[in-house]
C-alpha cells in the first residue's frame, strides 16, 4: 500500500471525517470537499486501490454501494441512483487508466 501514499495524501487535504455523536470512535461518514480535488482524483485513486495486489478485496458493485452510502460522492437522494452514477464513472476511469 505504500505505492498508493502519495495519492491517499493528495486525498487527505479534502476528507472530512463525520463522527457519531454518541460515540465518538465511530466513522459514520466521509466527506469530500470538491473544491479542493476533483471527483476524478477520488476515482484515480480508487481504481489504482483496487487495481494492486494487496488493495482492495471486493466487487465493484459493493464498492459503489458502500460509497454511495458512507460518501458524497455522488448527489442524488436516491441511493440505487447513487450507486449506478458511481459504478459507471468508476468503470470509465477504470478504462481510461488501463
């Protein structure tokens, strides 16, 4: 995972951690902020993590789903729709970066 460091600090500068409020050690969601990166850079990064040997283990369909509900990623109210907004544009990074 250290290929991915530089990347994941580029990343950094724009995620705000959501906490719970009755307990304070859980993530309840992430957000990004879009004027400091582009969506783009949040899919570059992810195709690379799933692309490594030691990177992420899962569908790309769980992967939307998890982003689709822990992430604004994407901005529909409807989650289904999230979820086919992220796996398509994860599926075009994915070949453009091929």
């Amino acid at each position: 995972m250290h290929k991915l460091r530089a990347s994941l600090d580029q990343l950094a500068i724009a995620i705000n951690e959501v906490y719970s409020q009755s307990n304070p050690d859980q993530l309840v969601r992430v957000e990004f902020d879009f004027k400091l990166i582009s969506k783009g850079d949040v899919y570059k990064f992810l195709v690379k993590a799933t692309t490594q040997p030691n990177g992420f283990k899962c569908s790309q369909r769980k992967l939307a789903v998890i982003l689709a509900t822990f992430t604004n990623l994407a901005d529909n109210p409807v989650c289904s729709k999230r979820v086919n907004t992220i796996l398509r544009s994860y599926k075009r990074y994915k070949k453009l970066l091929k």
